[in-house]
C-alpha cells in the first residue's frame, strides 16, 4: 500500500532560493569549505596553477609532432599555442566546477556528511547551486597566471583584454552548465547507485563536446549539432571566435543567447532530479 | 516528539549468478511507538537490527517510513521536513561526519552556515560551544579535523548537535568507543542539556550503565517492536522476581549445598572466589526468608560465614530477558 505521507511537496524548490541571504550563506560555507582546502595543499595549488600549462605543453608538442603550425594559423586564425593554451584554461574551469557538483554527493556520503546536509534546512537544489561558486574566484586567479602571460605575448596589450573576456566567458560556461551537469550527475545516481566509474566515463565525455580543443565551426555536422546540446560549447565557440578575430556581433549574442536558453531549458530537469535524488535517498535511508 | 506506529521495511537485491538476483525483505520495523517529552532523556535500547538506527533516522527526516506517523512539536516528519529539520539535532556517528581538512571551528561554521545562521550570532555559538564539550581545554579548536581523536570527534558531533540550539537532540550510540573522560563528559552534558535547558532527547546506547545514569526512561525494541518501556526502575520491576543470593564462606563443610538442596534452596556456582573464600550462589523468589535458612544450615554445619550478598537486577538483566522473550509486557 502506498504511503499517504509521500507526497513530492515537500521536495519540491522553496520561495527561500529567491532570498539572497539564505544564498549568500550558503556560499560562504562553500567558501570556507574550499579555500581552507585548497590553501592548506601546497601540492593542490601548484597542480592547480601548473595544470593548464602541461596540458598545452602535451597538446603543442603532439600537434607539431603531426602537422604543421603555419597550417593550424591559416585554418583556425589562432596561434596554436594561444588556442591550446585557452583551451586548456577553459576545460580545466569548467571541469572543476563540473566535477565538484558531480562528485559532491559521493564524496559527502562516503565522509559522512551528507546526513547532516539532508537534514539541515537547506534546500538540496540551493546548496547544488551554491557548491560551484568559489570555484569562480579561483578561476579568475588561474586567469591570471595561465592566460595573462601568453595573451600579452601574442596580443600585446590587448592581451589583457582578451584575457579579461575569456575569464568572463568561462565562468558564464560553468554557470550554464550547473543545470544540464547536476542534472546528469544526479540523474546517474538515481538510476545507477552512486558510481564513480560512470561519472569518470562521462565526464570526460562532456568535456570534449565542448569542443575547446576544436573550433565548434570546423565540427562536423552531426558532432556540431550534438555539441550545441550542452550550453558551455555555446561560450568556447564565441571565445574561439574572439581569438580568431571573428567576433563580428550576431556571431557572439546569439551562442550567448543559445548557452543561457539551454540552461534555463534545462534548469526543470535539474530540480526535478534533485527532488527524486533526495526522495530515493530518504526512501532508502541517507547512509550515515 | 511522537512516533506512533511506524513501520518500515528494506527491499535489498542480491545478485545470485549472472542474471538472476534474489529480493530479501527485512522488516526493520513493525509498529514502533514511543513518546518523549520536554526535558526528557528517553533511552532507545535494543540488540543490534533492532531498529533503533532506523527510528532515528525517520525521526531525523533521514528515512521515509512505510506507515505510521512521527511528528517534534506536532509537525509531520514526512509532510513537513523542512519545519521539522529546524527544529532538531542529531549526533548519528562518532568516527566520521565532518570534513578532514577543515578544522573544527570551519566544520562549524559550515554548518552552521548551513543551518541557515549569520555570522556574528554563528561565531558566538561556535565560541561557547567549543568550550562547553571541552574542545578548547583539549586544543581541537584549530586543528584539523582528520587529526582528531575519536573522543574530540564526540565532542564536535554534539557541538553540531547544539549548534543551532534546538529542543530537540537525537543521539545515536554517542559515547560509542569514546574513552572514559570523553564518555563522562558527553553524559553529563546531555543530562544537564535535559534538566537546565528543557531540551527532549532521544538517547540511543548499549551501554546499560550509562543508559541507567542518564535516562529518564527506557524504550526497549527488539526485532521492529517496543518489547518495553518505563522508567529504569519499573522495567526492573517487570523482572520475574528472582534474586540472586551469593554467600562467602572461609571454608565449605562437607555435605553443606547438598543439605541447602535437600531443603529446596536453588544452588548455582560453587567456587573458590579471589581472594580465598569459598562461594557459591542461591536463587530464589524470597530473600529475606532464604537468607535466614542459608545462615541456619550453614551454622549447623559449623561454617564461618564472611559474607552475604543480595544482588539487585540490572538494566542488563531487565535488556536480556526482554530481547530473548521479544513480547510486549
């Protein structure tokens, strides 16, 4: 006999995600929650700010190895090293925030927090929200160190610039991505268990369909129009075509339009599998 | 808070060969009732599966029950979770919890955080509390969380308890493994939580000792059904009225328990005890009256008695003979 108490309403998403304080709280516990991590690992820091720079050094060297980088400026109209070099500081922001709302719930449960999160007042959508945050400052400083020095080297002053522009754009593509990767990440859960091996096979999965290592206009038709499903790909295109010197204005308003469309496309699913993440883990009992 | 019938039960899937998998039902719980009030300790006893793990889990908003109704000052746990969770603390682990690179002070702050909290009214929280569990006496404060030891773990999981002062705490099992002093001081902080802040606490334990010291009443469940409750001393009065009579003598005359046997005296466990003395125990229904004809044949058979000792039963006694009888008184 079903359970007259199991009703969704009160899963479902409060009035208090539009209350900024309650936000703005959250935030902070995500901010002490990273930093006192992050700074306290020495190791965690360097690979942090070293990670786009091996990534770009491991692309360069294949690609000289293969082809040419006279052939890769004429068809692309970006300096290899300053397209890899940007591809990999896009991946490496947009995979961290991807990977911390992913993971959280494996990590939280395997810690033994997580009860304490479900049981605390706080909407599971909200504090969903809240965890990428930080990580938004954090790339602004990897902006810094990674894009700042190349950029100015290829572009001069305008460098700066486009290293300000390409900051921006990351961080707009991990914000429209929260809803599509919270939605998969916890719709994985509820079908297959909390399993870090089918999140490890479709992470990386996601991340090169954003196409930062290929410009989404050389794509082909088919990957072209599966790519344009995640909204992040939307914001590598318009910056691959600032780079490219292609930034004519309908070319970056529209895949800016389409990126925010598809978030907010996909924003139901997101807080509809947060409600059946938390209704299957309260039906199964939160693991303490 | 009140729960009234609650029944729970757990479909788990085990996989039997390649393609076949074999449904296991357990019922954790069949009807679990129980009532705690305001400024109360209620203790949750019970042999492990019992159900207790799962009676607080439903009360803490953790669990969805299959029937029955639970609510903490009168809201639903099911129906109104959210007012619920506002409303509760609950300590359901010792060992782990909290995040290993943060130190205590950051484990609280997010939480507190969590609970929804502003900063000024969360900083003087963390400051009182951590001195209330005697983390700042122990230097835990700025350590980090991984370096802890099992006792300051305790210690920070009750401090989260309280954090946002509910009037009502949950505890599962929280002296678990905790060396004397840590479990002394847990104790005395939950009694005193109890009478000087009128907080209902639900107590869970196996430990009979401190159960007995620190709980106003006892809820005994047993296979997902209240086996009984009452106060410590009415479960013990519920006890069959067996008592148990050890008498030390200096040395055993021959033929003497053969002579208390021929008299009808239940004579158990004749040995030598520690320190010399011969003994050896009596059951009975009738003390006083028994002790009197122990003392008769034990002169008439010239022994030198040393000592007589009556044993009063135990919430151990009383958690026994409930768990293996399993029936509601």
């Amino acid at each position: 006999m079903k359970n007259p108490h199991l009703k969704m309403s009160s899963f479902t998403l409060p009035r208090e995600v539009l209350k900024i304080r309650s936000f703005a709280r959250l935030i902070r516990a995500e901010m002490v929650l990273v930093y006192a991590d992050f700074f306290r690992r020495k190791s965690l820091v360097i690979m942090y700010l070293a990670w786009p720079y091996i990534s770009a050094a491991f692309m360069l060297m294949f690609g000289y190895s293969i082809g040419s980088p006279q052939f890769f400026v004429e068809r692309v109209g970006v300096e290899p090293p300053l397209f890899l070099m940007v591809g990999s500081y896009l991946l490496f922001s947009i995979m961290t925030i991807v990977d911390d709302i992913m993971w959280r719930p494996i990590f939280d449960e395997s810690s033994g927090v997580l009860p304490y999160v479900i049981s605390s007042p706080t909407n599971v959508v909200l504090h969903y929200v809240s965890i990428p945050v930080p990580r938004f400052t954090l790339s602004i400083a990897l902006g810094a160190a990674a894009l700042l020095p190349i950029s100015i080297v290829y572009r001069g002053f305008n460098g700066l610039l486009v290293s300000l522009t390409v900051v921006a754009l990351s961080i707009l593509s991990a914000v429209v991505f929260i809803p599509l990767a919270t939605a998969l990440g916890l719709g994985l859960y509820i079908t297959g268990g909390e399993n870090w091996r089918a999140i490890n096979f479709l992470r990386p999965l996601l991340l090169t369909m954003t196409g930062v290592y290929y410009p989404r206009w050389l794509m082909s038709l088919p990957l072209y129009l599966l790519s344009s499903l995640l909204p992040p790909a939307h914001c590598v295109e318009v910056v691959q075509r600032v780079l490219a010197g292609m930034a004519e204005l309908h070319k970056i308003t529209v895949p800016l339009a389409l990126a925010i469309a598809l978030s907010i496309l996909y924003s139901p699913g997101m807080l509809k599998t947060s409600a059946m993440w938390e209704f299957k883990k309260l039906r199964e009992g939160v693991k303490v | 808070m009140i729960a009234e019938k609650l029944a729970k039960k757990f479909v788990t899937k085990k996989r039997v060969g390649l393609l076949r998998s074999h449904v296991e039902i357990v019922e954790a719980l069949r009807g679990v009732s129980l009532r705690v009030r305001t400024g109360e300790v209620v203790g949750l006893l019970g042999p492990n599966g019992a159900g207790k793990t799962t009676t607080i889990k439903i009360l803490s908003t953790l669990l969805l029950p299959d029937s029955g109704y639970a609510s903490i000052y009168g809201y639903d746990v099911v129906r109104e979770a959210s007012e619920v969770r506002k409303l509760i603390g609950i300590m359901l682990t010792v060992e782990k919890g909290f995040y290993g690179r943060l130190t205590g002070r950051e484990n609280l702050i997010y939480f507190g955080s969590l609970y929804g909290m502003e900063k000024q009214e969360l900083e003087k929280r963390i400051d009182y509390l951590l001195d209330l569990v005697g983390l700042k006496e122990l230097g835990g404060v700025d350590r980090l969380y991984e370096e802890y030891s099992l006792g300051m773990r305790a210690r920070l999981a009750l401090a989260r308890a309280l954090l946002k002062d509910p009037p009502v705490l949950l505890l599962d099992e929280p002296t678990l493994g905790l060396d004397p002093p840590s479990a002394r001081r847990i104790r005395s902080l939950v009694r005193e939580l109890a009478s000087r802040e009128g907080k209902s606490i639900l107590y869970t334990s196996h430990n009979m000792f401190e159960v007995e010291l620190v709980c106003d009443r006892v809820v005994l469940i047993n296979k997902g059904v209240v086996a009984a409750e009452g106060t410590p001393e009415e479960l013990k009065s519920k006890l069959p009225d067996v008592r148990t009579i050890e008498v030390y003598l200096k040395q055993l005359p021959e033929g003497l328990t053969e002579e208390m046997r021929k008299h009808g005296l239940e004579v158990r466990e004749q040995n030598q005890a520690q320190d010399g003395l011969y003994v050896f125990k009596v059951l009975t229904r009738r003390p006083n009256e028994v002790v009197s004809d122990i003392m008769k044949l034990a002169v008439s058979k010239g022994a030198d008695i040393v000592r007589i000792k009556i044993e009063e039963p135990t919430l151990e006694d009383v958690f026994v003979y409930f768990t293996e009888r399993g029936v509601k008184d």
